[in-house]
C-alpha cells in the first residue's frame, strides 16, 4: 500500500522513514482513507510504543509521513521459527500487552494487531506500527463512515471487527491472542480464511487447544491464550493491563476450565453462541475512557512489619470498599523489602526463613482477608534501596489506576516522605488512608510529619 523510504537531513538524527501511499487508478480506496487516518492519529501519539511522528504532507501535492526509524527487529521473522520458546512467547505477550495498554490509554485501537505490525526495540520493550487502520475515541473513524466491508488481516480479525465493531478495544487483546497461539505451536487458531462465511465461523467456534498442537504448553499458558481469544468480547481479559498482569505473575493465575481442555467446544455449544449471536440485541458503545474506569488495576501498599495490625485493618477495609465499587478490577497487593545500596540488609528472618518468600505469602494472606475471589487478585514483593520509588515505577510499568496506601506503609520509620513521594510522583490516582491516631500521652511525635496526607 505505500512505499517506504529511509531518509535523512542535516538538523535530523539519526535517520527516519518516510512513508508514502502508493495510488493507481483502480486501487482500492481503503488505501486513501487509512492513509489520512494514520496522519490524523500518529502525531496524537506519545511513548515508545509508537513510532515518533515527525512530519507530513497533505494529498493536495504529495502525500507523506515521516516517523522515527524504530531500532529492532519486526516480528514477522520470528513466525518461521515457530514454535519459539514458551520462555519468548511470554516474553512477546508481556512486551506487546504493555504496549496496547499504552495505546488504549491514548484512545487508539490498533485494530490491525499481528507480527509485521510489532517491533521488538533493540533496548527493550515493543512498538507497534502501521495505523492506517486504527480508530481513535475522540477522532471521526472516516474507515466506518465510507466503508462497509470487515477491515483488518483476515487471520487477526476478531468477531466483533467481523461485525464491523471497530469501537472495542479487546479487538487488539484477542489480535495478540491470536498472534501468542501461532508463536505457541507454529499454526493460526483460525487458518487463514478469505471469504465471508470461512470467517464468520469464529464468531461462535474457538480454536482447538494449544496443548493439542503443543503438549508441554503449560495450564496456565493455554489459559491466557484462550482467554484472549473468547468469541465473545465480554468473555475475554477486560483491558491489556490486566493481560499483561497475569502474563507477569503466572504462578497466581487462577486455572478454569480452559487450562484443561484437550478439545474445541462440541457442536452443541458452538450451535447455542451461534443462536445468541444472531438474535442479540444491538449492544451500547460505552467509550475507551468508561471502558478502562471499569476495569481498573488497584495497588494496594502493604506494610506487613510487627505491629502493624491497626494499620493493616485500616488499609484492608479502604481498599475492599474501592473493589465492593468496581467489580470489574484487578488488585495487586504490594510489599516492599528495603534493601541497602549493595545488598540485601538480611535475607532471612530471625528464623532464617526466605524473607522475600515469607513477605510474598504474608501479602497473600492479607489480600485473601479481602474475600476477593481468587482470580481477582495477585501479591508482589520487590526489593528496592526506594520503597518510594519502587512503588512509583510499579505503578508505571503494571498501567496502575489507583494506588491505596495506609500512613504507616510501606515503612514506618520514612512514613512522611515515602508517601509524600508516591504521591507526589505517581501516574495516577493516590489514595492515602490513616489509622486511629493515638491521644495524651501515647501520642507519637514521629507521625507528624504525615499530617495533611490522611484523606
């Protein structure tokens, strides 16, 4: 659809890409129009998950976008390797989650997730390129309003894009499904289907498991898989933050019955989606915005030192009124180990048990004190110099909505400027909660450095 050229100039460093549509008489005019979306959305784009807008040209002379020359390598060269590793598609699904969260955060549904469209940055980290089919919440979809025919790459098309829904963001997250289970076993849940009909069968058939075609794909691998790739949206991980959460902690994913299933669904069930799909009514289009505010990730900062039972209880009932509010979100409960610049203070307790052990099933017992159900939740200790600091780039890294922090946590003895500085620094919402203060004479003069931070 378009020629690419490397380019460069004097006050430009290092060198870019100049993209340009190709336009014949009797091409089609998708081309034309996914052009024109991509200029409108690469410039609203910030973050390494996107190529760096640089400039353009309007159709009036020649059209034109220049964008930054990403460093690394596409995945497309990886598909002839599959198999790969379970080790690098875990690898992939973490990077690329990561990177469509970015994306959802700024309103852009890629809408045309697959290998050729994903970069691997040589530093780390993932880019996703090519947004000649993308949407944008807040920009008029001129590909909706001129086109009425599915639009996408026929293997990575997911039911509701088929429907021409192209407003829902789980497109991208059962797109990246698709992609995990060809880099799993070396084949597309899907084939490859060109007509109508061979591509309305997803809407109400799921693919046969991976540990069919991979018997060591471990239970909870073809868990993620497959919940990405649900025929019905709802059924499907709610945001990418939350895919990319699980994808990072799979020692604490709760198995359903999808991580035991040797065979696709039976006829029968395939007979009933098909049923419910073709008399379903017309379905609300809720925005990205409300769709991320109901499905948010909740950091809980946990303190679990000696003594701390007042403040633990007081943490614990602020953050099971947030989840009893948002039924739909995720918890992870965090602790952090201080550490001194070199090494750990002690690895051990005074009992010599595994201390970052010990902290990560304490942390799981205090969330399961919440009543939350299992799938709902996930611990995490880290080891930092900076609890602060630890905190804040959790938050960053896992997309966090909301952190809840207690006065007293996560360390007691830096209790002013460890919340003064999550709070001053987070990306996102803090919420700091304060346990009863004690009066007279058993007053402590150590708090009042708080004082202010309670809400």
């Amino acid at each position: 659809m378009a020629h690419l050229w490397r380019v460069t100039r004097d006050d430009m460093s290092p060198p870019a890409v100049l993209k340009a549509p190709i336009i014949q008489d009797g091409d089609d005019a998708t081309a034309i129009v996914g052009f024109e979306m991509e200029q409108m959305i690469l410039p609203l784009l910030r973050g390494p998950h996107a190529p760096k807008f640089i400039a353009s040209g309007d159709f009036t002379r020649q059209p034109y976008i220049v964008m930054e020359l990403i460093d690394g390598e596409s995945l497309l060269g990886r598909i002839e390797h599959a198999p790969l590793p379970i080790e690098e598609v875990v690898e992939i699904g973490v990077g690329v989650a990561h990177a469509l969260a970015d994306l959802h955060s700024q309103n852009v549904i890629h809408l045309d997730v697959k290998p050729s469209n994903i970069i691997r940055r040589r530093g780390g980290g993932y880019a996703l390129i090519d947004f000649g089919l993308s949407r944008h919440d807040l920009l008029p979809d001129l590909l909706a309003e001129e086109f009425r025919l599915p639009l996408g790459t026929g293997p990575y098309l997911s039911p509701e894009q088929i429907r021409r829904d192209r407003t829902d963001p789980r497109s991208d997250i059962f797109a990246l499904g698709v992609a995990l289970y060809y880099f799993l076993t070396g084949a597309r849940p899907f084939g490859a289907p060109r007509q109508g009909r061979a591509l309305a069968r997803r809407l109400w058939r799921d693919p046969e498991p991976p540990v069919r075609l991979r018997p060591d794909c471990p239970p909870w691998l073809q868990e993620i898989v497959l919940h990405c790739l649900e025929p019905e949206a709802e059924e499907r991980y709610p945001t990418a933050a939350q895919l990319a959460l699980d994808l990072a902690a799979p020692d604490q994913i709760r198995l359903t019955g999808r991580a035991e299933k040797q065979r696709a669904d039976p006829w029968l069930t395939a007979r009933r989606r098909w049923w419910s799909q073709k008399f379903a009514p017309p379905r609300l289009t809720p925005s990205m915005a409300a769709r991320r505010a109901a499905a948010p990730i909740v950091m809980a900062g946990v303190d679990l030192g000696e003594g701390d039972g007042a403040q633990g209880d007081v943490l614990r009932e602020a953050v099971r009124r947030i989840m009893a509010a948002l039924p739909g979100a995720r918890l992870a409960c965090v602790n952090v180990i201080k550490t001194s610049l070199l090494r750990l203070d002690s690895a051990q307790d005074e009992f010599g048990r595994n201390l970052h052990v010990r902290r990560l099933v304490e942390a799981r017992r205090w969330a399961a004190g919440l009543g939350l159900p299992s799938a709902q939740v996930t611990a995490h200790v880290l080891e930092a110099n900076d609890p602060a600091a630890a905190l804040v780039d959790f938050a960053r890294e896992n997309h966090v909505d909301q952190i809840v922090l207690c006065a007293g946590s996560p360390l007691r003895r830096s209790i002013g400027p460890t919340a003064a500085k999550v709070s001053a620094q987070a990306p996102c919402t803090v919420t700091i909660v304060r346990p009863p203060q004690p009066t007279g004479a058993e007053a402590d003069p150590a708090m009042e450095p708080d004082a202010g931070l309670g809400i």
